[in-house]
C-alpha cells in the first residue's frame, strides 16, 4: 500500500509539472506578437524569398515588456517541408542555433513591449545551400514559441507565371495558374523525377499546390499549363482597416475607446457569398506596422485591441469562424476564434494588434475542411497574386534545391 501512495505521489508531481510548463508555453506563446519575416531591402514585399546570400530580417515583440533570452535555430528542409538528410554543418557556416541579441523596449506606448530582431544570414551563421528553411524560436528553455517558413534561391532558371479565368464548370469562382520553366543551365535527364513544381495563393502555405508534373518538357523548357490541377478558388478581395491614428476613427473604424489600452471598433460586416463581385485594392491579406505620430514603428507604435463582428441572423451549422490573414500567419487558434452572440446576431472577435494597416476576411471550417469562400465568397475576378518555386534534386542528389522563383497576378484580360 505505501508503495502505490508513493507511486501515485510522484506521478501527481509529474503531472501538475507537465500541465505547468504546458500553461506557461501558451501564456507565454500568446505574449508574442507582430512576427514578420521579410526581405530587409524590400519591408513591402510580405514574402520571405529571396535569393542565396540575400538577407531576411524576423522580428516580433514580447508584450510581456521584460529582457528574455530568445534563440532562433534554422533548419534545411525538403521540398515537402520535412527535415532534409544534411547535417547543419553542411548547410550553414557558423551556428545553426544562437540566441537573438537586438532587442529595444518600446517607448511611450500604453502596451509595452520588448522587440527583437535578428537577421538571416548573420555574422554567426552563414546559408551556403538553396532550398526550404523552417526557423524555429526558443525560449530561454528552449521550448518552441513560433516557427516561419522562408526560401532561399539560386537563379538557374527563368520562371513565368501566368493567371487566367478557369474554364471549368465553375469558371465564376475559379483561377488557373500556368507557367514555364526555362532552365538553359541545367541539364535534366529525368525531369519528372528531378523538378518539384509547388504554387502558392498570396503567400499563404496552406493554399500549396504540391507535386505538379510538366504537361511539355521541351529542350531546356518545361511547359505546365494543367487546366485543373493547378485550379485555384478565387476567394474575395480582403478587407482591410487603418489604426496609424490609433485615436481617431478612420473608413472602416467605427469607434475608438481608451481604456488600458485603446480598443478599436470595427464597422461589422456581412458575409459576402451571396453578393456581386466588388472591386477593392488589398495587400493580399497581409499588414504593414505603420504609426503617424512616430518616426520608429518598430518601437514607437501601439497595440490596441481590435474588435472584429460579422453580422448574420443565425450561426452557421456545425463550423466554426475565425478571422483570418496574415497577422497570424494565416492559422487557425483560439486567439482568432469568432464566437456567436445570439443579442447581437454576430459573429465577434477581439484581437490585440499593433498599429499599422490589416487585411483580413473570414475563414469557416466545418468537419475539418478550411474554406475562405464560404463566408466571404469566390470571384475569378479577384486580385490574387500567385508564387510558383522551382525545386532540383539530380539523380543521385542528397536535398532540394530551389532553381527559380517566379511570380503571377490574375489580370482581367486574360
């Protein structure tokens, strides 16, 4: 009997300690805010791909306002984002892990926060292969906070893309993506089993279109102009808001109230499957962090809490809403998780964000199934913009790399 009490003793102590460090993971997850990771000459693209030896700059802020120690620790994956076969030594020179040393209090902001920045490659490590990257932020335990995806390219082939209204039966709500590969300095000899062709809808990797085959393969050309498979929904122009004057109220801001931090009201919307096609300029569903009051964004601009409300007489059947875009990488948690209230026949949300300029549309997901379309509505006519990558393994060859890079926007003439 003692032995059972004592057994019993030590796995409750195993069990309060596992649930402990569990709870402070996701409080100190949901700390984290603002992550971007883009190319450090081109803040405005929201992609972060760029060419071998170019530079990515990840940033993020810590709203518990206090000197963490952060690691970053990068890794090589294949072309399915699965780890690749190499050791770090033979992709990286220097340290595949290291701890995050530019770090800035904010100044004069109602929400502080610590933000910290490091940049991609660095004086402590240096990427000396193409391919896929998975970067992976640690705590001072080294527990996973947040983890981006970005790709490093050669150029070795010239990649054209282009976006055309699809003719299946669905031509209304539907795009297709077509392109070509030229690769003059790459001779293939089996090109179905040495060319990985994926696309990607706005920068958005739950969108990919993985393992596409060539329709042509010609003398240093690959032609894929696949009616179908490379198929995408159009989905809705984003919808967007503007707190650079966190204060005042602006074209879709209804009300701004302070209280220990500003919240921002937004004008409610309603679903838009059912209704026509209008044409409104987006950044395809990422942000931009911008203040007015400020020169240094970066640590200068606030965080108010943003109230979101989609308007609808009864809650959709068996699924679930959530607000949807690139502030949080495009996923689904219980941060972004709209909840029905019956008073005010509404879908409602509340997240705390930065000051800058959003995109953002509702995402519904019923038994498991992810749609953009179903609240918000699908359009060929939507401006898209579209991103096909190029992945090489020669017969014989060891890990992924990526040849060519190429970009495609949806134009109505087509």
């Amino acid at each position: 009997m003692a032995y059972i009490l004592i057994f019993l003793f030590i796995m409750k102590r195993i069990l309060f300690f596992v649930v402990s460090v569990f709870c402070a993971y996701q409080s100190h997850a949901q700390q984290v805010k603002s992550i971007q990771l883009r190319p450090l000459n081109n803040p405005k693209n929201f992609h972060p791909i760029v060419r071998l030896g170019e530079i990515l700059e990840l940033s993020f802020d810590d709203l518990e306002a206090d000197s963490k120690e952060y690691y970053y620790q990068i890794t090589h994956m294949t072309y399915q984002w699965k780890p690749s076969a190499m050791s770090s030594n033979q992709y990286i020179e220097g340290f595949d892990q290291n701890n995050i040393q530019q770090m800035t209090n904010s100044f004069n902001t109602l929400q502080g926060y610590t933000h910290y920045s490091v940049r991609f490659p660095n004086a402590n490590t240096q990427i000396t292969k193409s391919g896929n990257y998975l970067i992976t932020i640690l705590d001072d335990d080294y527990n996973e906070v947040f983890q981006r995806r970005c790709v490093f390219y050669e150029d070795l082939s010239t990649v054209g893309v282009a976006v055309y209204r699809s003719r299946n039966q669905l031509n209304d709500q539907d795009q297709t993506v077509q392109f070509k590969v030229n690769h003059p300095k790459i001779i293939l000899n089996n090109p179905n089993q040495e060319i990985k062709a994926t696309l990607i809808q706005n920068g958005n990797w739950n969108t990919a279109i993985n393992d596409i085959p060539p329709v042509f393969i010609q003398p240093n050309q690959l032609i894929y102009n696949h009616t179908q498979l490379t198929n995408f929904k159009g989905n809705n122009e984003f919808l967007n808001f503007d707190t650079k004057y966190i204060r005042s109220t602006s074209l879709n801001i209804a009300n701004v109230v302070r209280d220990d931090l500003y919240n921002t009201y937004l004008f409610s919307n309603e679903p838009r499957a059912k209704l026509p096609y209008r044409y409104n300029p987006d950044i395809n569903g990422h942000y931009i962090i911008h203040t007015l009051d400020t020169k240094e964004p970066s640590t200068e601009a606030d965080y108010s809490v943003v109230h979101f409300s989609l308007a609808i007489p009864e809650p959709y059947s068996k699924a679930s809403v959530y607000v949807y875009g690139g502030f949080n990488n495009f996923d689904l948690n219980e941060e972004n998780l709209m909840t029905y209230n019956e008073e005010a026949k509404a879908y409602e949300a509340k997240l705390v964000l930065k000051q800058g300029f959003y995109n953002y549309g509702y995402a519904l997901v019923r038994d498991g199934n992810l749609s953009l379309h179903s609240v918000d509505g699908s359009f060929f006519q939507t401006e898209n913009e579209y991103t096909a990558i190029i992945y090489y393994r020669p017969i014989g060859g060891f890990y992924d790399r990526v040849i060519g890079v190429g970009y495609g926007f949806f134009n109505q003439n087509n």
